[in-house]
C-alpha cells in the first residue's frame, strides 16, 4: 500500500503531525496525532482492536478522546469529530490497519523498542496483542 499519511515530528508545536496524499485522510491522520499523540499504549490498544474485529473476536470498539469519536465495527473505523459535524471519514479496516502499523513504527522506529512497547502491553494486558506479528516486522 502507498503511503497516504507521512508522519512527520513538527518541532514547532513539539508534537506529532501527519501530512496526507489526500484530504479524505485527514481524520484518521488527526485522531492518530491529535488524541493518540504520541501515547504508544493508546495506539496499540487501538490496532489491537482492529485486528480483533478482523478476526471475529469482537464486533466493536469505541474510542472518545479530545477531538475525536471513533466507532469501529465489522464493516469499518468510523471517525466523528467533536467540535464540528462536517469532519469525519470511514476507513476499511485493513486501511487502518495499515495506517496505525505505520504511524506505531513512526512513532517507535527501532524493532526493539516497538518490542519493548508490545511485551509491556502484554503484560499489562495479560494476553497476546492481535497484531503482535506485524509489529515485529513493520510495515509492508
């Protein structure tokens, strides 16, 4: 899949920001950056409940944060922005799931440290992370 978020680390507001190929990308860019900044557990809890709904564990998942709802269900990550009624987008799951692998390996580069984040998960979570094999590899 082509990159439609290229993550990037804006100095200026010392923080995540994303820049996207197309606008239709913007919320999930915005709800990755804006709520789950750069909180690696949010953003693991996030793709693990995308890959959950992928495999039939679960049939939804909700997020509130400070700009954004976000619904996800079998048919998709269904984004709402909270301040105003004309900013949301629904993705494909696969979409997302791409997309949160890629914004996770922005955010922890190093295989280790992606490693490091995934065993501390586990750990608080008592079970296996439903993507724990993408985030060994990454991306791709």
């Amino acid at each position: 899949m082509d990159k439609v978020l290229r993550f990037f680390f804006d100095d200026k507001y010392d923080a995540a920001n994303f820049e996207p190929t197309d606008d239709e990308y913007t919320a999930l860019g915005s709800l990755l950056t804006g709520d789950f900044m750069t909180v690696d557990t949010w953003v693991l809890d996030f793709l693990d409940a995308v890959v959950r709904l992928q495999t039939g564990d679960i049939d939804h998942w909700g997020w509130s944060g400070n700009g954004w709802d976000a619904e996800l269900d079998p048919d998709g990550v269904h984004l709402q922005d909270l301040h105003t009624e004309d900013w949301n987008g629904d993705y494909t799951l696969d979409f997302v799931r791409e997309v949160t692998l890629d914004y996770l390996c922005f955010l922890l580069p190093d295989p280790d440290e992606r490693s490091s984040a995934l065993a501390r998960w586990e750990t608080s979570e008592k079970r296996p992370h439903a993507a724990g094999v993408d985030i060994g590899r990454g991306p791709g």
